[in-house]
C-alpha cells in the first residue's frame, strides 16, 4: 500500500484487486458486485445455485467486466474454507470479501419456529463468520484486506413481525466490530454497510403495499425507496484506499431513517 493516499479518484481504483461478493447472484448482491467491477475489480459472484450464477456472471462479463464464478454454501464452513484456500492457492488473493448473504423470515414472534430461527441465524450471522475465517487468514498474512459485512437499519432499528431478523442484523454489526479490533493490528479494515429499504425481487411484495409503502414514504427524509445503485458508491469507498483508516464504522445508506424519529 501506499504511503501516501493517492489524490483523487485515483484512491477509488479497484484494478488489480479481487472481490468476493456472497449472494451475488441478484438483488443487492449482484448491483454491489457489478459496482466493484465497474471500478476496476476482478469480481468473484457466490452463491449455491449454479446456473444462476452463472446467467448473473455472463450479463457482467456482456458489459466487459473480469468475472467469474465461486459456487459453495456460505453456511457450510467446511465448503467455505476449501472454496476459499483452492481459489488462494490456484487463481490468486482475495482483497475484498463482501458479506452480503442472507434471508428473511417473518411471522409473530410467539410463533416463530425454532427451525426458522436457526436459518435465519446460519446464514445472516453464521455464514459471515465461516467465510470470512478462512479469507482473512489470507489477508492476514499478506498484511492486508477489506471486509465488507451487510448490514441494516435493522441492526438498529426494530419493525413487528422481524425479531430474528433485527437480532441477527444486530449480531452481524457487533461482529464487524469484533473483526475490526482483532484484525485491524494485522493490516485488514473491517466494516458495515447497512442498506435501509430498497427495492429489489425480495421486497416487491411490499413495494406492492400502498399502506406499507406510505408509511415509508412519510418515515423516510428522502421520501423514496432506495434502489440499489444507490449503495455501490459506499460499498467502493469501503473497499478502496480511500477508506484506509476507517475501521469498524457501520454506514448507513438508507435516505435518513436512523436520523430520524
């Protein structure tokens, strides 16, 4: 790395690096990948749908972008750590891992059954912990790395109907922590990005509610769901040299309703 911080947009400059992006296949997931090979990154799309990953990785390539495929199961730790150490050890470093897996399950909290309630944990909580162990050994021994975990407002904020959620966005946003102060000695910047509400295929169905989509219209001081383009900016400052010295930092890009009551 370089002494000095490169002036500019210079600082913003993914080439030469490789990134990690879980849940790429769509959604937020394949905007934030396609956001880090916009600026200059080889991307790496994950997911255990193989044939999804690979449509999503042929529309990036149709645009120019260095693409390819890392098929395993994020809460599979075994499955992780091999993915990970043969693709070190055979077609290059890692310099970004983006934490972006997960799920949502909703029912009334009296009622939600404890197998919901381990999914849920296992692949928002779980599976950011298997994947980027083995990762950031990598990166700790080359003396450098980024870790992106996504987070959410509901990391802070609580909705009926989401416990498991809220807890398990909760946890993620005290891990990020957890990881900036034990790696951030060896060279590594760990951070959050925490989406608020954004219009994608998983929330479509409440994008469709007049009621819902009102009363977030009124809560949110942008007046407006977010679209996922409207994350990559954050997600290339985290990643870049440009965010060198911000560890442990959780950024909320959500329209301003954690500042808001």
């Amino acid at each position: 790395m370089k002494e000095n911080l490169p002036p500019g947009l210079a600082a913003f400059d993914l080439r030469g690096r490789t990134a990690l992006v879980t849940g790429s296949s769509g959604g937020i997931g394949f905007a934030l990948a396609a956001g880090l090979a916009s600026a200059g990154a080889r991307v790496l799309l994950n997911g255990r749908d193989a044939s999804r990953l690979q449509d999503a990785a042929q529309r990036l390539q149709a645009l120019g972008h260095a693409v390819q495929t890392l098929a395993f199961d994020v809460t599979d730790p075994q499955a992780a750590a091999k993915a990970i150490d043969d693709h070190e050890r055979t077609d290059g470093a890692i310099d970004i891992l983006v934490n972006n897996a997960g799920m949502q399950r909703r029912a009334p909290l009296e009622s939600f059954s404890h197998a919901d309630w381990q999914a849920v944990m296992r692949t928002n909580v779980d599976s950011v912990f298997y994947v980027s162990q083995p990762v950031a050994r990598h990166m700790i021994a080359r003396g450098r790395g980024k870790i992106i975990n996504i987070c959410s407002v509901q990391s802070e904020l609580g909705r009926p109907g989401i416990a498991p959620y809220t807890a398990s966005k909760g946890a993620v946003k005290m891990l990020t922590k957890g990881m900036a102060i034990d790696w951030g000695p060896h060279g590594l910047q760990v951070n959050g990005l925490g989406p608020g509400y954004f219009q994608t295929e998983l929330t479509q169905a409440l994008v469709d509610d007049a009621a819902f989509t009102a009363w977030l219209l009124n809560r949110t001081p942008s007046r407006r769901w977010g679209h996922v383009e409207d994350l990559v900016g954050a997600a290339i400052f985290l990643a870049s040299d440009a965010s060198r010295f911000v560890n442990g930092h959780i950024l909320y890009v959500d329209g301003g309703v954690t500042a808001a009551l």
